[in-house]
C-alpha cells in the first residue's frame, strides 16, 4: 500500500481538513524528489507560500498528522530554518473483518497502535 493509499485510509478515521491533506501530498512529493534520504526538508516560510496558508494553521496541520501517525517532524529553531519531515511507515493489517492499522518505527521512536478503521462498505 502506498503512502497516499494509506493517507485516504486514515482520513476516513480523522477526516483531514483540506490544509492537512495539501501538508501531507507535499511532504510525500518531497520524498519522492529526494528519494531514500531519511528526512525531507522544507522552509516555513516556503512552505506556507506554496500552501497559501498562516503559521498557526501550518503547525495545526503538522500536530493533527503526527497525531495520526504519518508524520514526524523536527522543528526548525526559527521561520527561516528548515523542518525536517519523516514519514512513518506503516502496515495495513485486518482485525476481526476490519481494517487496522499499526505505525511503524522510525529508529529511536516508540511503535504505537491506533485505532481500527472501519472496512469501507464497496
């Protein structure tokens, strides 16, 4: 499963707004222009231009994914600093008829177990 595969399976579990859905594609579009690099970096101030959107709706964005656990970040110490955004990897596993999902781990982070979501109806 891939990771946007994976995003719309947990978007039906925390229902992303658009500005979260928009940080998302463009953190995985990062990933794919640095390849396997272990961190994706981006300026606040770049970020929130291509975005169109303010500060506290880009750090809202960034906590509502990590709580999701599709993202890690590691703040940069000013605007003009680069955040550096990980992706989680994840596995997708059926728990009694129904879809779940484990976080994977990144080295020196801790594995978590979220919540099921629900087997879409076809």
């Amino acid at each position: 499963m891939t990771d946007l595969q994976f995003f719309f399976l947990a978007n039906q579990k925390h229902h992303f707004n658009v500005f979260e859905k928009a940080l998302y594609v463009t953190v995985i579009e990062g990933f794919n222009v640095v390849g396997v690099k272990p961190g994706f970096t981006a300026n606040d101030l770049e970020l929130r231009s291509r975005l169109g959107i303010s500060q506290p709706t880009l750090r809202n964005a960034r906590l509502r994914l990590r709580e999701a656990g599709l993202i890690h970040f590691t703040l940069g110490t000013n605007q003009n600093v680069e955040t550096i955004y990980f992706l989680i990897p994840k596995k997708v596993e059926l728990i009694d008829n129904q879809i779940g999902y484990v976080v994977g781990v990144k080295p020196g982070f801790t594995a978590e177990r979220k919540s099921r979501i629900k087997k879409s109806s076809p």
